[in-house]
C-alpha cells in the first residue's frame, strides 16, 4: 500500500527523500522523471543543481541554456558568427534550469565548455570565451542562489576570469546570494610562466574585490609555487573570523617565515591540508610549534622525505587532528629507514584517520602499514599501492593475506594496486567477506585471471556498488595502455549490472586525496 502512494504521489515528502537518495546517481534520476509528473519535478531540480561536474558526453545543457535564457541582443549579436553551429532558438522548457543551479566551479564550466565546443568542431577561444562569459551573465540574470560557488584561477585562462569577475562586481547580489565561496589559485602553468606585476596586482585586487563583497569567505587553497600571491591575500584582507580552511598543494616553503603570525589571526580556522608541499622543514614546522593555539592539520601527504624530525615535532603537535594521511614514492630511492620512521610516528600520533593513501610500500615497512590499518576504527577510504621493485610480489602477498580480517565492517572506498597471485586474492576475498564497500577497485600488476574470484566473492553476494578494475594483457604489462579495463568488456559490464553493481572505468572511479579534500568524489 506505502509503495503504491508513493509512486502515485500520495505522499510526496517521503518521494522526495526517496528520490533525493540518489542525488549522485544520474541515471536513476533520468529513470524518476519518466515515472509521473511528482516524479518528474523532483527529480528535475536535482539534475540541474550541478550539471558542470556530471562526468559525461553529453552537453547539450549548455546548448539548452543558451538557447532559452539569452536575452542579450549584443551577445546574441555576436553568436550569429557562429551561425554554422549554432542557431539561438528557443525551445519549450517546463523549468527555469538555472534557478536550480547550487553548485558552480569555474575550472569545471570551461571544461565542459571545451569538450560541447570541440564537439562542435569549433574549439577557438575566441568562442570558448564568448561562452563562458554568457552563461555567467545568464546565471546572474537569473538570480540563482549558489550553495556553493569555486573559483579555481588558472594562468591558461586568466583573460577568462577577468571577464567573469568584472562582471561579477557589477553585480554584487551575485556574491551576496553565495553561500559558500571557496577560492582555488595557481595551476602548474605557474611555474613555467612569469607572471608580470600587473598582472599580479589585477589578479589580487579583482580576488580581494569579491571577497570583501562576500563577507563570508570560507576556503581558500593554494597550489603549486607562486607564494608572493599568496602571502599578499593572506596579508591584505581580514578574514580571521569567516576562513575556515586552508588547502596547501605543492606549495615551497622556503624562505616563509610569517606563518605563525598569519595563524594566529585566524580564530575560527578548522582544518590545514598540507599535500605534497616542498621544504617541510625544521624552520616550517618551528613556526607552527610556536602557536599559542591548536593547529588543526587535518590532512598530510608526503611525497618527499630527507629528514625525520620535522615531521615528528608536526605530528606530535597536530597528530590528534589529522584525519587524511598518506605517503607517495613510486620509487623509494634507497629510503626505507626513513618510510618506517615515519609509519611509526603515525601509528603512535595518529588514531583517527579517515582517507589513508599509501603508494610505494616496501619490504620492510609492510607490516607497519597493517598496523596503521588496524589502529585506526574510523578508516573509510584506503587506497595501497606497492613500489615496482623487486619485492612488489612479496609486498602483494603480504598485504593480501592480512588485509581483508583488519578491514572494518563498512568502506566507502578501497582501492589497491598489487602485485596480485591469485591464492592470495582468494584469501583476501574470503577473509574480507564481512565488509561492504561502496567503491572498490583492482589494479592487478602481474595476474590476468582475477574476475572469476572477484564475481564468485563480490559480484555474487552484490558486495559493492561500483566497480573498476584493470587486468595486465600480458605478464610483463604494466602501463595502462598494455592492460585491459573491465569497462571496455561489454558482456562482463552487463553480468555484474545484473547483480546490481555498476562496472565504471578505473581512473573515473578513483578518488584522489586533493580531490577528496575538496570534496570532489
């Protein structure tokens, strides 16, 4: 009886709540607006809230806003050069599609804007511009209210943003209406390009024009190496009482030597990531010692490693915060001493870690590795990957064996990168029974004979959601275009889809640490 009012639509409260379950599930939302009418307009809005980071072919949403929302006559003007593509003609839509946008990243736009472009055959700037600007101004027009609104800032496209936030000034509302506004500087163009001072000074002046607009900035991340940029914002504008985190990406340390006076002024700061930063010295992490306040480092991942004090001291101090680790040394380069050295320093500091990323393991510090996996209750995303060197097979064995009886009951991820014998994937399969994961996925390096186990133990007791997994063409394949992804076999696609269990391909379905920070998974 329940069932049959809630697709009749009786009760729409608890339809709602059905259908916003699968607000990440694209296809299952395209299924809802087929049901009914109720069906249909709850499952609208969902669809539209962030169509710019919907991981697919299709962008004729652009086409759509652009055809049903321009009411610019210059712009519309300036479109009919590209007659050839593109002819502005409205259509009939049921729904105003851009009030229902929440979510908006700048990077993510001219991605989307890029690929509908080139599908055109008609990828010159000049346009992609034109675009970018023109759905910006529908945007603003129709006075969406954003959730969440990212500006990522790449030297590639520094004329785009110009536009876009001269605009946006013009229009303050516009920032006012944001609830969230998270700024992302610097790509690694940066660190091949010099960027002049005016350009410095206009890229500062038009960022710190926006924030003071918002009054409620909130994140801010800063990647690759252009500091003088980043000193400046941090220096300029007083954000003590609305920024609460702090992404730091590639960044080089050397020669800072303000750190402890730019914590200190921020009061409500919650969360510091430092990912694979440069010069993570003694003289770094002295400044941070010197606080008289907690620093709440929340994530750490290393992917270079001289010395073993500084990160004591860090560790020691902000061990009890941090809840992404992880390592990255595809070659370990002779360092194994110092790899275990800091696995220890985890194991004894860090207890409550939620994303553990661990690439390169050796030998020697393997078992060290199943011990930080072990201490820690709240693990929810694991990915392992072993170096490429002699005791790859070893390190796989091992791991293998003892991994799936420390797993807890429930993952959201799990993703390794093993040296796989098939004894051993056995073990793991039939030891790690008892744990559902929602996103699982297999990099075999060295065995071709992996899906029987994997449908026997986790397709037919439907024991995850989605799954990726590469295969090695041959013995000795170890690049990716020398191994073969399960999603490019269509009759196996379609056995596990019987069991419920999406195949996706390996680098869609993996999350990175920085993406995952981010929120981007």
């Amino acid at each position: 009886m329940s069932c049959s009012k809630i697709f009749s639509g009786d009760l729409p409260e608890l339809t709602y709540g059905i259908i916003k379950y699968f607000h990440s599930d694209y296809s299952t939302l395209h299924s809802c607006i087929l049901v009914n009418r109720l069906w249909c307009n709850l499952a609208i809005p969902l669809l539209w809230e962030n169509p710019f980071s919907i991981h697919i072919w299709n962008y004729n949403f652009i086409k759509i806003y652009l055809n049903n929302y321009l009411n610019d006559d210059d712009l519309k003007t300036k479109f009919n050069e590209y007659k050839t593509i593109y002819n502005l003609s409205p259509s009939n839509t049921l729904f105003n599609y851009p009030r229902f946008l929440k979510y908006l990243n700048t990077s993510e736009i001219i991605s989307c804007i890029k690929s509908w472009s080139g599908s055109l055959k008609h990828e010159r700037p000049k346009f992609i511009r034109l675009v970018f600007m023109t759905l910006f101004k529908i945007f603003i027009e129709n006075e969406v209210n954003l959730h969440i609104f990212e500006i990522e800032i790449t030297v590639d496209y520094f004329d785009y943003y110009n536009d876009i936030f001269e605009l946006i000034l013009q229009n303050t509302t516009f920032i006012y209406n944001i609830k969230n506004l998270k700024l992302h500087i610097g790509d690694d163009s940066l660190r091949h390009r010099n960027i002049s001072s005016d350009e410095h000074i206009l890229i500062r002046n038009r960022i710190l024009q926006i924030i003071n607009s918002h009054q409620n900035f909130k994140e801010i991340s800063f990647y690759y190496d252009y500091y003088p940029l980043y000193q400046s914002l941090l220096n300029d504008y007083n954000y003590s009482n609305t920024l609460k985190s702090i992404i730091l990406y590639h960044v080089d340390f050397e020669g800072i030597t303000n750190l402890t006076e730019i914590f200190e002024q921020l009061h409500v700061l919650e969360s510091v990531h430092i990912l694979d930063c440069i010069s993570l010295n003694i003289s770094f992490v002295q400044q941070i010692i010197n606080l008289t306040k907690p620093f709440k480092l929340k994530s750490l991942l290393v992917d270079r490693l001289s010395q073993i004090e500084p990160l004591e001291l860090l560790l020691r101090k902000s061990g009890d915060y941090l809840e992404n680790f992880g390592f990255d040394f595809p070659n370990t380069n002779g360092k194994p001493l110092l790899l275990q050295q800091l696995l220890e320093l985890t194991v004894k500091y860090c207890k409550n870690i939620n994303y553990l990323y661990l690439s390169g393991i050796v030998s020697q510090i393997t078992y060290l590795v199943l011990k930080l996996i072990e201490n820690n209750q709240n693990l929810n995303y694991l990915f392992i990957s072993t170096g490429f060197d002699s005791t790859k097979i070893e390190c796989g064995s091992i791991i293998l064996q003892n991994l799936g009886q420390i797993l807890p009951s429930k993952l959201e991820y799990l993703n390794l990168v093993l040296a796989i014998e098939e004894s051993d994937f056995e073990i793991f399969l039939k030891n790690s029974q008892d744990t559902f994961i929602r996103k699982l996925l297999f990099y075999s390096l060295i065995s071709q004979n992996i899906l029987p186990p994997i449908k026997e133990h986790i397709m037919k007791k439907k024991r995850t959601k989605y799954l990726a997994t590469v295969i090695p063409s041959s013995e000795e394949a170890l690049l990716f275009d020398e191994c073969t992804d399960l999603m490019s076999l269509d009759d196996e696609v379609k056995e596990f889809g019987l069991y419920n269990i999406e195949v996706k391909g390996y680098y869609f379905l993996q999350i990175s640490l920085y993406d995952f920070i981010r929120g981007i998974d």
